[in-house]
C-alpha cells in the first residue's frame, strides 16, 4: 500500500486516515489477516502515519529498494485483523 498526499496536505492526517480505510475495507471485504506496508528507513513521517493508522513495526529489510543511485534499507509494517475495529 502506498499514500503520496500532495505537499500541501502533508502533516493534517488525510494519509493515516486513508490507511485505516484501506486497512477496514480489506478486513471486511477479504478472508485476508494481514496487512503490511514498508516505507524507506528515513522516511519517518511515514513511519508515524503507519504506526498512528494502528500498524506495528515488525524490522527492517536491508538493502531492500534500489532508489536514486543507490540501495535503500526498508522499514516493515504490519496489522492484524484481531487488531482492527471493523465497525470504527
């Protein structure tokens, strides 16, 4: 899963609010019991959308993306159904 907000929307929640709508839809519409995003390792703004929006740091994947020249060390998130209020 991937949010990319516009500079001007960056920082009011609309990011973290659209992970928590994906993260419902998927557990209400699929038998599926895990979802997981990754986001490079200084990507923290990300990193907190994630962790607001319910998801649990699992690790890091080194050297997972190759990026502008270079290989990229990628931060692993995840949430559970048991986790996740359906009705909220």
């Amino acid at each position: 899963m991937g949010v990319n907000p516009r500079p001007d929307a960056r920082g009011r929640g609309h990011g973290t609010e659209a992970q928590r709508a994906l993260v419902r839809y998927l557990f209400a519409n699929t038998q599926g019991n895990r979802v997981q995003a990754g986001t490079e390792l200084d990507n923290t703004a990300e990193q907190r959308a994630l962790e607001k929006a319910g998801f649990t740091r699992d690790g890091m994947l080194r050297g997972y993306a190759f990026r502008a020249g270079r290989w990229r060390d990628c931060v692993l998130y995840s949430i559970l159904r048991a986790e996740v209020d359906l009705d909220g």
